[in-house]
C-alpha cells in the first residue's frame, strides 16, 4: 500500500513511519528538511522522502498519484492554542488540495488527546470528500519519547518537587508498539471512516504514580512531593532549568499535568483488539530491559 505522511517532527510520526515501512507498506514523508529526518531514522528503512512546506510556498511536483491514504501528524505546541488552530487549517487545507490529485482515498489526522479544538478541523475534513479518520493520541511510551524523557530527567534528581496536579490528573500512556498495531490496522478499513478515535493503554493513573512505577521499575528511591500553590512562572522554572527538560517538552507537559488524558471515544480497542502492554512492561521496553 502507498501511504504518505507529513508532520515528521513528531516523534509518534517518525516512528509509525517506520513501522509501517516495516509492514512493506510503501512510504513516502513530506518533510522540509531531508537532512533533519536521517538525523533520526536511519535510511535502511527505505523511506522515499519528498522536500516540500505545507506554509510557505507551493508543494513539490512528486506527490505520488497512486498514494492511497494520508497520514498528517499534528505538531503544534499546546500552548499556543489560537495561533495553533490558525496555522493547522492552513496547513491541512494545502495538505487536502494535493491529495485531490492522487488516488487518496483514506486521510488520517492524527493529534494529542488534550486538543480541544480538534472538532474545528474535523469540520473541515469531513468536507473534504475523503474518507477520514480522526485519531487523539495520549501519553506515548517509547524510547526517546516525551514521557520517557521526562521521567528519566526527573529521575535524576534527589528531590522532585511538582504542582499538586501532578498527583490528582490522570493520565493513559500507551506503548509505542501498540499505536503502531493500530494504525496498520487502521489503513483503508471503512470500519473507521468519519470516525474519531482516542488512544491510550490499559490503565489510567496519576502522573505521580506513573513516576513511582517508572522509579519501581529502574530500581531508583526518590522523593516526591506535590505542592498545591505551586504556580505556572514556577512550575516552568522548575521544568526548564531545574530538571533539565527542552522548552517545548516542559511546557506541553505542564499543560497536560493540569487536565485528565483519559480516552473518551476508545472504540479503536473494541474494533481491533489488540493486547496492549501493561505499563510497567511498556517501560521496561522502552528502557531495554529484559
């Protein structure tokens, strides 16, 4: 099957690329920078790649005609809501036109399970006159994820101070390998069009407790301690200089620490049953552990 994506700064993007390159799927990625994707996969994978900008100037001639489903993997930061929704229309609308030109027949938007404007560019979509399927996507546990990233940065600290939220907001995070499961079997099933679909795993917990299991299962003793009053301005200070997270990792991280990433619309898991990895063994993965 030909399948295109774009949105490949997206670790989640990059990685189901990959996955479905390994299911034989032909794969090609938009990207505008050939250079910065073999920066993260390799090019064993065989990976057709096509330079193009979904904002500024036209799209490249070398859309394949024959592609028959479309991934766009949103990538905008969360906290930059207004500006975010504004850019993504733009984008999706240009992405839209060039399919119109293929034999596209199944477009996949994928986004995070905390984007409450999504129902925007749904509208938009489903008046595109391809058969579509909205996916929000919770937690990711993978190597080099944002979850695995973070916890590993605060792993490293001899005491963990966080906002209250961080032991009462309820998080859902999913093993990469399992997202991938899906979405190979997701691929033209008219089971799934116009639908949307939250993805997230087997359990639901605190992000305190996702931490204590992270700790349990590397064997590390840390103290933590929530603190109500524990504002915005310093929740981020904490984040970005005291703990050692990217900019963009530490802010998308408080605002999901502030909302319950629970799945709402979680009928993917009754329409493909797939046996999704405990926790503490999607960590234990992620990490290489035996």
């Amino acid at each position: 099957m030909k399948v295109l994506i774009t949105g490949l700064n997206n670790y989640l993007a990059r990685n189901i690329a990959v996955c479905l390159a390994e299911e034989d799927h032909q794969v090609t990625c938009l990207v505008r920078n050939k250079a910065f994707f073999y920066k993260n996969v390799p090019e064993k994978y065989g990976i057709n790649l096509i330079e193009g900008d979904l904002f500024r100037g036209t799209l490249p001639a070398g859309l394949d005609k024959e592609t028959q489903v479309a991934l766009y993997f949103n990538q905008s930061p969360v906290n930059e809501i207004g500006i975010r929704l504004e850019m993504e229309l733009i984008a999706v609308q240009k992405y839209v036109r060039a399919l119109k030109y293929t034999a596209c027949r199944h477009l996949i938007y994928v986004t995070k399970l905390a984007d409450e404007s999504v129902s925007k560019i749904k509208s938009y979509i489903s008046k595109s006159g391809l058969d579509y399927t909205v996916v929000r996507i919770s937690n990711i546990v993978g190597k080099g994820s944002a979850l695995m990233n973070i916890l590993s940065n605060l792993a490293k600290q001899k005491l963990v101070v966080l906002p209250k939220e961080f032991a009462t907001s309820r998080c859902q995070p999913i093993h990469l390998l399992d997202v991938c499961a899906y979405f190979n079997k997701m691929l033209l099933d008219a089971n799934a069009y116009g639908q949307t679909f939250d993805v997230g795993g087997p359990e639901v917990m605190t992000y305190k407790e996702a931490f204590e299991r992270y700790l349990d299962v590397t064997k590390l003793k840390k103290k933590v301690w929530a603190l109500p009053g524990l504002g915005m301005p310093m929740s981020v200070f904490l984040g970005r200089y005291v703990y050692k997270l990217e900019q963009d990792a530490a802010a998308a991280f408080l605002v999901y620490m502030r909302r319950d990433l629970v799945t709402v619309n979680n009928g993917l898991s009754k329409l493909y049953p797939v046996k999704l990895a405990p926790f503490g063994m999607a960590i234990r993965y992620a990490l290489g552990l035996p």
